[in-house]
C-alpha cells in the first residue's frame, strides 16, 4: 500500500488543504499519538479536517490510489466549505 500513499501524496503535493501524512503506529515514540486516535493495526487511515474541528474521520473505503483520491478530494472540499 505504500506506493499508493506516496502517488496519493504526490497528487497533493501542491494542495494546501490537504497534507498527507504517515507514521508507523508500532515505533516507540509515535504510541502516544496512536493511543490518542485509536490506532490499533495497519493500516487505519483517518482525515482530519482542517479548521477548529480536529475531529478525526475513519476512512473505510476502498484502498486503491484511485479510490484514496476520489474520498480525499470530497474531504477535503467539504472541509473547506465549513
């Protein structure tokens, strides 16, 4: 899944709404953050809109890149309407 992540990224790359970010859940110094957003496995996927609400969205869709584009654009365009 990780070239999916990084054209996923590279699609983005020149969005400011919209930052696409990975870490590994199981390294020491990123279990508080997991702790905090529930990461339990791999790969959990969230969106956390931009703005006041940091209020994380669990991504259950599909995991293809295509896939990962078409929900991040809606995402991200529903954010910034708020």
């Amino acid at each position: 899944m990780k070239p999916a992540y990084e054209n996923v990224a590279r699609a983005f790359a020149s969005e400011s709404n919209c930052v696409v970010a990975g870490m590994n859940a199981d390294e020491a110094e990123n279990k508080p953050i997991a702790s905090k957003y529930d990461v339990r496995s791999f790969p959990t996927i969230k969106f956390f809109p931009k703005g006041d609400d940091k209020t994380p969205i669990m991504y259950s869709q599909g995991r293809s890149e295509e896939q990962f584009i078409e929900v991040s654009l809606f995402l991200t365009i529903d954010a910034c309407a708020r």
